[in-house]
C-alpha cells in the first residue's frame, strides 16, 4: 500500500509536470502566434516606408532632371521676354512627352515674380491669377529662391510638386513648376507591395480642392468622418465597401488590427504617415492584406496543440521530450520558410529588395575589411513598359523569370549576389575582380540576354529584348557607403538609358 501511494504521489507529480508543461507549450504556441504577426506586420510596415521613400526620390530624382532640362536658353527667353506663345510652343512638346510617360504628370506652371500666373501647359488659357493666397509653396520659394519639392493641396487636388527658381543671368524672373498627382504614389505603392493601400486626408487640406472644383471633389475623395477624407484612387464602389467594411475607427488603430468578414481575415495596419513639402501632417495611409491562409495555419496548430496535450497526459516523461524536440523542430522549418518568404523574391526565385538592403552593407564592411574589390551593377530591362503593354503581362512576367535566371547562372561563388530591387530592375554584386575584367563580366551579361532572341519589336533599333548596366567599381573604400555606390550606379545607368540603352556605362574608383 506504501509503495502504491508512493506511486500515486509520482504518477501525479508526473501528471502535473505534464500538464504545467502543455500550458507552458500552449502559451509558447498563442506567443509565436503573436510574435509572427507582429514581426509581419512591423516587415510590411518598414517595406511600406521604404516603397514610399524610394517612389518620391526616384520622383524627385527623375522628374527635377527632366525639369530642368526643359529649361534650356530658349524657354527662358521666351520666359523672359514674357512671349508666351512662343513659351508654349518650346515647352508643349516636353510636356505632352512627359503626359504619355507618366498621365499623373497633371501641369508645368510657369509664375512671374510677383507669383501670378505665366502660362498652365495644361491650361494656356488660364493665366494672370494671383497663386500667392493659397499656394504657400510659390511663396516659400519666391522668399528663397530655391527649389523647393514635396506635397502640396491644390485646387484639383493633392500633387507631389517640384518648383524651380528661373533666372536670367543673374536676374531672378520667376519660377517654373510640375505636378504630380498624389494617386502616382498609391499606383507605385500597389506595384511593388501586395498590400492594398488607401490615403486619408485631413480635411482642412481638401478645402480648397471643395471651393473651386466641387465636381472634382466628389470623384476625387470620399468624406469619412469630420476630420478626414478617403482618396478614391479605386472606383467608387470599392472605396465605398471599404469604408462599410472598416467603419469609423481606423484612426484609432496605433499599430494593427484583425478583421473578419464573410469567413475572410483581413490585417489592417497604419502604415505610413504623411506629411507636405514644410513637414506638416497632412494624413495618412493605411494597408489591408488577406491573411486567409495565415489563421486557417494558426487554427490547425491549435487544434493540434490541443490534441498533444491529451495524448501527453497519457505517455511518459520521454515522451514529453520527444514531442518537444519534435515540437521545436516544426518551428524552426516555419522560421525557415518565412526567412524564405521575407528575402526571396516569389516571381523570379532571386533575392529581393529586402534582402538587398542587408547584404549590401555587410558585403561593403567585408569587402572593406579584406580590401577586396566589388563590383555593383544596376540593371535595367529597356522599355520594360512597352513590352507589357504589347505582349501582355504574363508575358513579361515570363520576361523577368527568364532575364534573372540568365543572370543568375553567371554567379560563381557564394559571395556573389543578384537581387531584383524593383519592377524591372536588378542589381548584381561580385566580389575579386579587376575594373577591366569587371567590365568584361558586364558586357558578358548584355551579350547574354540580348542572345536570349526575345523579340521586342518597339526596342529599336535592336528588336530584341535588351538591358541596360549602369556599373561601380570600388576598390578605395575610403568615404564609400551604399548611397554614394547606389547612386553611382544609377547615374551611370541612367546615362546607358539616354546614350541608346543595350550599353554599360561604369563609374571606377580605385
């Protein structure tokens, strides 16, 4: 009876550990819940962030090139002159060029001195109005005579504007302006994320878009609550259903929130906030991804957690380790698979941008270290757009898969790397070579895709799908960092582009 008790006491110590272990692993399973939606959403939050970033400098960057190369000798003597004919005739062709390229490109303004208007290329009619009063933009500018770049409310709506001081000689007389419709950030946003995005707008900058065009209004936002607007960048019955969908309580959301409807789940996160050319907060966007998959896992593992806990009451303390051990195993694939998910690019099996960002620094501070030279090459598939809008995306989906599998088999070693950082763009790092055989090793790959025969009949004068390499050699590390390299890079690529495209331009620094 002794030794029974003996027994009992044992068999229900044991019983107890087994069961204050289940809890333990229970609530080890709730937290990984927890923490990989956190992980998750805080990923896609600083992949926003980056997406947003990098669409209003590749904007700026772009767009203020072009700008001012619009303002040749030409232009501002008209300007000067105050001949406005002659002005819209030297600037119109720029400007109908820049609207086939872009149809978010909504005005070029030219303003006098005293800030009134010179000549809308969107509207030559219109001019001679004091702008002074509501763009405070112009009087920033027209007080520093600099450019000046950012956000801004408009009449017709909310722009992304670059304003550029002109002078003659020395003589300031005026200034010219581009705008771009804010709904270009929300189309570049949806191109490079899988999340679905809508912008908030506090009121008090829709109001002058209300007084001069109420008509625009109502196409252009979607009242929400007394303190913000909805961008309509969808059609109108979309952003209708998500405003039934979402309710009154968005901006209470601080970081995320779960949503169900119709038996789907829905993630819902504040995002990005947003601000105008002077730093003041104009709004804010937010961004929704179905997460179906996610907690019909989420809910099988509970189930199977539940399933373990009975079956551990019943087997022995080995038994227990066992499923530990197996337990922990099935979480570190998990982990794999979405270190997989987060650093691989799902289109065309290379690394993504994401990963990029981490493995350029690191790749620089060994290289540095070793005193290894690296090779950095920007990629660009040309007219990457005209062949979509021709073969059809899912042709150039097939384009792309093709373009960095040719490119990835000219990897030798593990330390050298390909990365798709955007659309049509890809970046290439190799470690160990010379400024000559680095060139060699470029215009290796330009051979190669051009020898893939893809047919592309509007590259002329080529017919075939090209790319274009802008190439950075660095072997005095002194001063370097990502940004200078990437931005080596990307004026050399861009001279590739404008010197005939099937070319690679390089920058060396030894």
């Amino acid at each position: 009876m002794k030794h029974f008790f003996r027994f009992k006491y044992i068999l229900l110590t044991i019983i107890a550990i087994q069961i204050f272990s289940s809890s333990i692993l229970m609530y080890l399973g709730h937290y990984q819940y927890k923490s990989i939606l956190d992980m998750h959403t805080k990923h896609e939050t600083i992949r926003a962030n980056k997406i947003y970033k990098n669409v209003f400098k590749e904007v700026n960057h772009l767009y203020s090139v072009l700008s001012e190369n619009i303002l040749t000798d030409e232009v501002v003597d008209a300007f000067f002159n105050k001949d406005r004919d002659r002005l819209y005739k030297l600037v119109y062709p720029r400007f109908n060029e820049l609207q086939q390229l872009n149809y978010y490109v909504e005005n070029i303004h030219f303003h006098t001195v005293d800030m009134h208007s010179f000549l809308r290329l969107h509207k030559p009619e219109l001019y001679g109005d004091d702008l002074s009063t509501f763009r405070p933009i112009l009087v920033q500018e027209n007080q520093e005579r600099k450019k000046l770049y950012g956000l801004e409310s408009g009449k017709h709506g909310i722009f992304y504007r670059i304003v550029i001081p002109v002078y003659k000689g020395s003589q300031y007389i005026g200034s010219m302006e581009l705008g771009i419709d804010i709904r270009f950030l929300m189309k570049r946003l949806n191109q490079f994320s899988e999340l679905q995005s809508f912008m908030f707008v506090v009121k008090n900058q829709t109001k002058l878009i209300h007084k001069y065009d109420e008509k625009k209004a109502k196409t252009y936002l979607l009242d929400y609550d007394k303190h913000y607007e909805l961008l309509q960048y969808y059609k109108n019955e979309i952003s209708e259903d998500f405003l039934k969908f979402i309710g009154k309580d968005i901006v209470k959301i601080k970081n995320y929130e779960i949503f169900k409807k119709n038996d789907a789940v829905y993630l819902v996160h504040n995002g990005l906030v947003l601000k105008d050319y002077a730093n003041k907060y104009i709004g804010f966007i937010i961004f929704i991804q179905k997460l179906d998959y996610y907690f019909d896992t989420v809910f099988i593992i509970r189930w199977i957690s539940i399933t373990t806990t009975f079956i551990l009451l019943l087997l022995s303390v080995g038994l227990i380790y066992i499923l530990i051990k197996r337990h922990t195993g099935r979480l570190i694939i998990k982990e794999k698979e979405l270190t997989e998910l987060v650093t691989m690019d799902q289109l065309t099996n290379v690394r993504n941008r994401y990963s990029f960002n981490k493995i350029f620094a690191d790749e620089l501070k060994i290289n540095s270290r070793n005193k290894t030279s690296l090779t950095f090459l920007m990629i660009d598939i040309d007219k990457f757009k005209q062949y979509n809008d021709t073969y059809g995306h899912p042709m150039g989906d097939k384009v792309l898969k093709t373009v960095a599998q040719s490119m990835k088999t000219m990897l030798k070693r593990p330390s050298d790397y390909i990365f798709r950082v955007g659309g049509e763009e890809f970046v290439i790092l190799y470690s160990g070579l010379t400024y000559k055989e680095a060139i060699s090793y470029g215009e290796a790959i330009l051979k190669n895709i051009y020898n893939l025969n893809i047919e592309h009949k509007y590259n002329q004068p080529y017919n075939n799908l090209t790319i274009s390499i802008g190439l950075c050699h660095i072997e005095d590390f002194t001063d370097k960092n990502e940004e200078i390299i990437y931005k080596n890079a990307d004026e050399a690529l861009y001279e590739a582009k404008e010197s005939g495209k099937n070319r690679l331009v390089s920058r060396q620094y030894s």
